[in-house]
C-alpha cells in the first residue's frame, strides 16, 4: 500500500478535514449516478465528529473497517470510497 506524500499528512484542528475534495468533485461530475450520495457523505463528515466505527455505522449501513481504513460502498457496491477516519477522542 502506497503511503501518503507530504502534502497529504494534514493536522486538523477542527473536526474534519477532507483531503482530497478536488477528487470527489471530479468524480461527482464524472459518476453522476452516485453524486447524490457523496455530497450526502460530506455532509455526515462535516457536520459532526464521530467517535467509533460502530458510529458511522449507524448511519452507513455498508461501511466496512479493512485494514485500518473505512470503506464507503455506494450505488450497491458499483463505487466505493475509501477513507482514513481519525475518530474523536471522548471528553470527560
């Protein structure tokens, strides 16, 4: 597996930071059948932080943990995305 480059490795100091949103959009306009359900995954990762897998699970019922990523299927496993979910740490 290909690790990240340098400009890739981003600090986030709020809670979410999607690397690579010139992709998603080129693939929006490439995969229109599926932009409906990725501008509805940015808004679950933007809106508020979750804490576990089991979290997201909640909401993407066909997100999968493989190897430390989370796997996004869409479209009935036509599309996937595939994330890094740094989760938030609870606070007492």
């Amino acid at each position: 597996m290909p690790s990240l480059a340098t400009s890739q490795i981003v600090k986030c100091y709020r809670s979410v930071h999607i690397v690579t949103r010139k992709h998603l959009n080129k693939a929006m306009k490439q995969y229109k059948d599926a932009a409906s359900e990725v501008e509805a995954w940015v808004s679950f990762v933007e809106a508020v932080r979750r804490r576990s897998f089991a979290e997201v699970r909640e909401i993407f019922k066909n997100a999968d943990s493989v190897d430390g990523y989370v796997v996004f299927s869409s479209r009935r496993n036509r599309y996937r995305l595939t994330t890094v979910i740094h989760y938030a740490k609870a606070s007492d």
